[in-house]
C-alpha cells in the first residue's frame, strides 16, 4: 500500500487536491483510480497525453487515436490520463513542479487505496559522453556536487533525503531495452539541477561567469563522479517516492551529448522519435509485468 | 536597453530559445517583438491568455473576446501572446520553471532590441495575517530563513544574488490601486520558496513532521520579518530582471490567510474574482502609463 507520513491528514473532512482540481469529497478516488498499477509520469502535457495514446494501443484496451479525456481538465497546472491500470500525469519542469504535483498524486493513490504501484518519470536530459538518443534508467540522482542527496527545506531548515532508486526496477528495465533492441540504453547517475542554463554550465543562457575550459572540466568531473545525464526533476522524485513505499523508476531520454555542446540543435523529427525512446521502453516493461501477473 | 552578461553570446550563429520554439535564425525577433514595453508573466497559461483578452480591451486595441495566438504554439512548455506594446507569457510553478523562461525571454527582449521594458509577475500566494483577496506588491522577496537572496549554484558552488524589487514601481503600484479603489493592496516582504507544501509549513502534505504549534510559530516569525505572502518564484525572478536591467515587480493576490488554514477553500467564482484582482491593477497601471508616454 502507498504510505503517508502525515498525521493529520485523516483528520480532514475533505482533502482538496488543488492542483489536480480533485478532492477526496468532490470525487469517488478509489472508484477512478483504485486499479492503479502503473503511473507513468513526465515535464510535458502533450508527452504524457501522447503516451496514454502509445499504451492504450500497446496493451490493446484502447483506440490509440482517440481522444482521451484529461482528468485534471478543470485545471491547467497538470494534466492526468487514464487507460487500464495505467495513469498518466505531466508535472512541469524543476523540482518545485514535480514536488507539488508527488505531493497530490501520493495522496491521491493513499485515498484511492492503490497497492503495489510502480511509479516511473519519463523524460528527456542532457547527456554527458553518450551519443545522443541514449536513453538513461537513472541509478541515483546527485545533486550539483555530485551527492546523493535531496535537500528539503522544513520550517527554515535543511533536511537531507535519499535519492537512490529501485535497483531491480533498474535492472529490470534495462533488460526489457535489451529484448526491444531498438536503441541504446544504459544505467547510470542522473544529476539534478535547479536551473537549465548556469546551473548545468550552460554557455548560452542570458548570464554566463564562466568559460568553456571551466565548463568542461565541470561536466568531465560530472562524468568521472558516473553522472550520465543531467535533468531538473529526479532527486525529489526518488525521494518523494522512497518516502511514500512506492517503487520508482526513472527513465530519461538524451537529446545532446553535453561534452560537445549546449544548444539542442536536432530536427524536430529526430527529436520527436528520441522522446518516443522512453515511452517505448516503458510500455514494453509494463506490457510484460501485466503479461506476468495475469498468468 | 535589455542587457546580457554573456560574452559567448553574440558568437553563435543561431540562438534557438528551446522552450519557447523560436529562434534568431527562425524568426525576425525584432519585427516581432521590437516595440514590447511591459512583459506580464504568471503561472498559469489560462491566466496569461486571459490577462491579453482583458488588457486588449481596456486599451482599446483589440477585442477582449478574441481568440489571440499563442506565438509559442510550437511548444507545450510555456504559453506567449502579444497585443500592441504588451507581452504575456506563462511561466509554470516553482523557480526552475520561471528560471528556464527568464533566460529566453531575457534574450528574445535583447535580439529583439527592446528598451525601456517592465516586467511585472501577476500571480497567486499564501497571505500572512491578510484578510484572503489582499493584493501584495513584493518589496523584497526572502528566502525560507527570511534572508533577501538567491542562492544560483555555478559549477557546483553556491553565488548569492540580490532580491530587491524597483521601489519606485512598487510605489506606483500601491498608488494606482488607491485610485482605482476596489480591493486592498499592501507592500511587503515575499517569502520565496521551493515547495507548496512542507516548504511552505502546509500541515496537509503527503508527508508533515512538524505540528501545529511549530507551524504557527513559524509562520509567526515569518509575519514578524516583514513577510506577508508565500508564492514559488520571485526571488530569481528579483534577481534575474535586476540581473538584466529590466524594471520588475511582483503582484500576488492572497488566495488564503496561512495563519488560520491550509488548504484553498473558497468557492471557484471566489477564487476567479481573486485572481483578476493583479490583472485589474496592472491592467490600470499599464493603461496610466501609456496614457503619460503619448502626452
């Protein structure tokens, strides 16, 4: 079952879920979503639309031309899509984004009494010495010092969280790409950053103190620390979901290979089939898991 | 004029503003965007999109009913419309989100060879000790300690920015909503931070390892440095405009008073009203200060 560490939440007659425009009073939770087993989650409303769409067709329990109806449509800070047991929501872009977003889906899943969910964020990065197109199942996320921890601010003060992620899940999923055999993947650390531009040594931001010789040898650090790939999300996620007993995956997408530049400058064609990468791993892995449990 | 602190940029042969789907090469920045004077960004693109209908009509330049383009229709991440000197943009929740589309917007008002350019944030907040429906131009905005800085981490390690808002544009503010007289606006300190819910002292989170009590007695200190609203982004966005030499303001209605509950309980046409409140102020400032220009 997914757990919450909040005391006085049981205590609430209604408990708004603000962002999703949902509340345990206003709506029949484990009626929408009590059959939850998989929640794929990304930046992007019109990924996550697109991967409900994939799944549905995939798993061969939906059209996947129709029109699925956003569940969070009386909002416009997410959007949510349901299809089987699959639930797919977008969360932004930056830790603030996806925490809020965690915060309300955990409750969510705790209201509607789901039990043995998978959790898995698919996205895109920036890659460090992978060929662009690389897709990264992430082992731990660092943060821009290369630890492995999520700091959360309570009450004016710093408390850090871990930020490993389910080793087997790993495993798992990097097998599945084997058997897809369609694209590169590998397993590695993810770095999590506040900023795109000065935050990942970007030199083409509106601010840059730094030169290409300084940003180099940063990323190369990152790289030899087992970095990866960079993005803006995974460390409160792995954390977020650590703390809530729910298995987590995280599955990024490289659209550049940071070592040799900072502007992502490939066609919007070639971009388009890279973010198809890590929906198209994710559904082979949850077409096998369904596979397996129905047997 | 707008300007850039980075000597790497006028090297590249194209500038591709990624998460707005516009570029140098892609698009005549200055035929389109050359005459912009005020930049309105909130959260929300409903919002934005609404804040362009209603700032049409009271201008006179265009119907509030119409249906204005989203410049940034190539991309789901932020929303762009644009009615005579006046831009709006989406911004999405928490400071890498608005970060992200700072560092764009600051480089498309620098191609496009803007001067004289307001930017002013419209957003929504937790007040504290204000009545729900209170209007707060930021002064200051403080970081979760109540110290005005922005910690940016370059390269792994901390820099510290300034936080200060234009003290003249606050007062002009506060000023034009004396005049138009229909809700209640104050100065004050705005405390920045980087998430809704346990950053925020929310005792109604998936997780909450504080009391009620401890809740109280920060919020209390908190009220007792000055500050009287909580929201997501105004410190980088303080520190990033300064950064830039645009003049910038933060106007946020209060959508709760934190001081006696968590959770946003008023009714949706209450919480509508609300949210029109810093688009009337700014709509009237915009208006008074057009009106001055062409006399």
């Amino acid at each position: 079952m997914v757990h919450l560490s909040n005391p006085y939440l049981d205590g609430l007659k209604d408990d708004i879920l603000y962002h999703f425009d949902l509340g345990t009073r206003s709506h029949d939770l484990p009626a929408m979503f009590g059959d939850v087993k998989f929640v794929c989650v990304g930046g992007s409303p019109w990924r996550m639309k697109g991967f409900t769409q994939y799944i549905a067709g995939e798993l061969g329990i939906g059209d996947p031309n129709a029109d699925y109806p956003n569940i969070c449509a009386g909002t416009d800070r997410y959007c949510m899509y349901k299809v089987g047991s699959v639930l797919s929501v977008s969360h932004g872009m930056g830790i603030p984004s996806i925490a809020i977003m965690l915060h309300e889906l955990i409750k969510l899943l705790y209201h509607a009494k789901c039990s043995d969910v998978t959790i898995i964020r698919i996205g895109t990065s920036g890659g460090i010495g992978l060929q662009p197109g690389t897709v990264v199942v992430t082992k731990q996320s660092v943060d821009p010092k290369f630890k492995a921890q999520f700091e959360q601010i309570i009450l004016g003060e710093s408390v850090f969280r871990h930020t490993d992620l389910d080793e087997e899940l790993a495993e798992e999923l990097l097998h599945c790409s084997k058997e897809l055999n369609e694209f590169e993947t590998v397993i590695g650390k993810t770095m999590c950053t506040l900023d795109f531009y000065e935050g990942q040594a970007r030199l083409d931001g509106a601010f840059c103190s730094y030169t290409p010789d300084q940003k180099f040898n940063y990323l190369r650090k990152a790289y030899d620390a087992g970095v990866r790939n960079i993005e803006m999300e995974s460390s409160v996620f792995a954390s977020m979901c650590k703390m809530g007993g729910i298995k987590a995956a995280v599955v990024c997408v490289t659209l550049l290979n940071r070592l040799e530049g900072d502007q992502i400058t490939s066609s919007h064609d070639v971009l388009t089939e890279y973010q198809l990468r890590p929906q198209k791993l994710v559904g082979y892995f949850i077409k096998k898991q369904l596979k397996k449990s129905s047997q």
